[in-house]
C-alpha cells in the first residue's frame, strides 16, 4: 500500500487497470466467486497525542495474522500504516463531540506489485452519553463490489424471519448491510463482532445470482440466518449514478466525461466524504468498458494535497474546506468542480467541444430524460439507463475495433490504428478519436484485446 508524500499518485488507484476485450465484462479480479470476501477488519479510533492533537490509529485488528513470511509481514505492515490515514483523511481537526450523523465511504490502495485492496468506511460515533469521538469501522478486501460492503439494497440481507421479514433497501449496496451487522454488534460488545466476521470469513464469494447463508449469534436474540445474495448483473454494484445526477446537471456530466475520457486532471470538491466517493466512483463508471489507469483517489487526505501538483493524469476528491489550498498549489490544467453547488470552478476551457455534437446532443437527450423520468425510482434502472447510454456511444465512435486487428498466425493480433482511425466518415468522430486512442485506458483495452480472438461485440 502506498503511503507518504512520494506515493501519493499511486497511493490510490481505479478498480484492475485491464478491461477484458468484450463489453458487458469487468476483470476476474473484481468479480470471481470463491474468493474471501473479506481480508481485515480494522477499527480506527483517535487517540490524542501530547501536543493536544489527535491521530488516527488502529486500535481492533480481525483477524490477527500469525506466522507470516518476512515479505507478507512487511506487506502487511505497510499496508496497517496507511489505513488510517485514508479512514481519518481529513486531518487533525478534531474535538469529543455528542452527536454525529454516521458516513459511508471507500477508498484503493495499490500495492508495490499493483495489486489492489479495497477499503469500505463507516465512520460513526460509538453509542454513550456525553462528549466523545467518532471511529471508522474499516473492511479490507481485494473484492471490488463496492455494492457488497458499503451501501444497502442491491444485495439483499433476510433476517432469521425468513423472506417474510426481509430488509429491502432499494438503492444501496451490499457491503452496508455487513457494516450494519458490525454497528449493531458493536452496541452490544466487541467481542460479539467476531463470530460474525469469522463466519463471513469462512463463507466463498458467491457467484452471480448466487447466495451464501451466514450464521450468527447474538446475546438474548439467539441465532440468526443471514442470506447475502449478489445480483446477477456484477457489472453496476459498485456503482451509484444518481449521487451524480443529484448534483450536477447532465451538461456538466459530459464535460466531465469528455476531460475523463482524454485522461486529464480531475479534482472533485465536496464536505462529506460519502458524496465525494460515490460521485468520483461513478465517473470512473461511465468510461466503461474502458478502466481509468492513472492516480485515482476518491478521498484524498490532507497530508497528501500536494498530489494535485502531479503532472500525469488524476481523479481525486477533497473536502471542500480545503478548496482555497488546493486553488493555490502550482498546479498544471486541471478541471475542479463543485458538488456542493453542482458547478464546475476551474476548466481548460475546450471541453464543449471534446465530443462530437450529435454523439453529445444524443446523451444529454438521454440522461435528462433519466433525470426527468418519474417512472424510474431504483437506483438499479438509473444504473442501468445511465450505462448503456455511454456503452453506445462507445459502441457508436470506437466499436468496430475488432475488424481492425490483424491476426497473425501464432495466434497474436496486431491493431492496425491508422485504417481503424481512417474507417470513421464522421469528421468530428475521427477527431476525437485520433485523441482517444492515444490514450492509456484505449492501449489497455486494446492490448488485452491482440491476446484473445474472442469475436468482439460491437463490431458495428
């Protein structure tokens, strides 16, 4: 895990940087079943220090790993060093408080090898009377379902009671419901939280469609059956398109879109860690099936500001306090936008005319009829609508790579770029494109395209 000033552009990276060459599929590394779901579960509390500040620390650790290796020691030890940096990432300024409206967060870590954990948040302030202070219950995992361990209601949680007794929550996703089960526990004792995570530990990740029952025990309430089961279309649960439509009008969403798509410096602005998360995973969404491959922190902390000085591409979230440092650091082009007020504050000025005017004209069509559309209520067809708005304008402007690569007879494939850019009759199609495959998300796709003759879909 990636810790300190020197690491911050890698500290935090987007979901396996490889999109697979087909549409409608994500890396096995996100989504195979059978994997743990779960690697740590850590509590950060703030202990205060003796210049009167108070710093994050580690203070609960399940499971504690015994008998590591040298490597898998060091491993884990960079990695325990940086996690409460990215649950406490807005600094030092805090006081014991008596009230506190609990959040919901995530946050990447990339490992020297590139591999990826996933941190799922949630920071709330421990039942009590009197003044005292927040702690983050914090899940590690290699999975990334964000769906699973941060929100409610893509997956479904049945009480002992059965179906009859279910806990809909339309909207959210899965891993909410396991840091409910975790708050709930942590009411009664710590103690009560390991038998949970010790039979969600042993549990496989199930399949598409597939469930997995946990059993669990608490004092005076006996033994409950909890059903956990994962939706069948894995391509959407980590995301939520309607924290962005909330905040920023459609015509907005494309400008950020189009600087997305052209890898350039996005820093998104807004208090509350929850929204800045969920909006900066959406937008990475929307560049599926291509993968956001440069620096990609959802929730950048304070120590690490400096990160919006890098000179390669970003996409980071910082908390709107901040906003008049971050305005002051030299910093190369960049676009800076505003959650709060739903504006975009600093812009290079051309991203009205990145995307094709009829390709643009057709998605805002599109997204304000989602915006607009009082029969869509779930957040699962916002997810859906929103999506395959701008797979087809994917599909529309580069969808016919496939007839373009040229396949030698050991079996390797060669993208021949210059007569793919050439087949495009839209001028203005053509332009963007000859941008756009210059890119490092298009070379990966493409890269992992030349392994496999997998016919392609979309050949147009």
């Amino acid at each position: 895990a990636s810790e300190g000033k020197d690491g911050a552009c890698a500290a935090e990276n987007s979901p396996p940087q490889v999109p697979q060459g087909r549409q409608g599929e994500r890396s096995s590394v996100f989504y195979s079943a059978g994997q743990f779901f779960f690697e740590y579960l850590v509590v950060v509390s703030l202990k205060k220090m003796p210049d009167g500040r108070y710093e994050p620390k580690i203070t609960y650790q399940f499971p504690k790993r015994e008998n590591l290796l040298k490597g898998q020691k060091e491993e884990e030890e960079r990695l325990l060093q940086a996690i409460p940096l990215f649950c406490f990432p807005d600094g030092n300024n805090w006081a014991p408080i008596t009230e506190f409206t609990s959040e919901t967060f995530s946050f990447v870590l990339t490992n020297v090898d590139g591999s990826r954990k996933i941190g799922y948040c949630r920071r709330l302030l421990p039942s009590g009377r009197g003044i005292r202070l927040p702690e983050v219950f914090c899940i590690i995992s290699c999975l990334g379902c964000f769906g699973l361990f941060s929100k409610v209601g893509t997956w479904w949680l049945w009480p002992s009671g059965g179906p009859g007794s279910c806990w809909g929550f339309p909207a959210h996703t899965f891993l909410t419901q396991i840091l409910d089960e975790v708050e709930k526990r942590r009411q009664i004792s710590m103690a009560v939280i390991y038998p949970f995570m010790q039979g969600l530990r042993e549990s496989p990740f199930p399949a598409p469609g597939k469930t997995v029952t946990i059993k669990s025990f608490i004092p005076e309430s006996g033994t409950e059956l909890i059903e956990l089961t994962r939706p069948v279309d894995a391509h959407l649960e980590h995301v939520e398109f309607q924290a962005l439509l909330q905040r920023l009008s459609p015509h907005l969403i494309l400008h950020i879109f189009a600087s997305a798509m052209l890898e350039r410096r996005l820093i998104f602005l807004a208090e509350e860690l929850s929204v800045l998360s969920q909006c900066i995973h959406a937008v990475a969404a929307l560049l599926y099936p291509f993968t956001w491959a440069h620096t990609y922190i959802p929730v950048l902390p304070e120590c690490l500001l400096d990160t919006v000085c890098c000179p390669t591409p970003f996409m980071v979230g910082i908390q709107m306090r901040h906003l008049q440092r971050v305005l002051e650091q030299p910093m190369e082009e960049a676009l800076i936008v505003d959650l709060c007020e739903g504006r975009i504050i600093r812009a290079v000025g051309d991203e009205e005319e990145i995307l094709p005017g009829k390709l643009q004209n057709e998605m805002l069509i599109s997204l304000n009829r989602h915006n607009n559309n009082n029969n869509v209520h779930t957040s699962e067809q916002v997810n859906a609508l929103v999506s395959e708005a701008f797979v087809q304008f994917f599909v529309r402007l580069v969808g016919h790579y496939g007839s373009h690569i040229k396949w030698g007879r050991s079996g390797s494939g060669s993208f021949q770029e210059r007569a793919f850019c050439k087949a495009i009759a839209s001028r203005s199609c053509r332009r963007l494109v000859k941008r756009f495959v210059k890119t490092n998300m298009f070379s990966l796709f493409i890269e992992e395209a030349e392994k496999s003759r997998i016919p392609q879909e979309g050949n147009g």
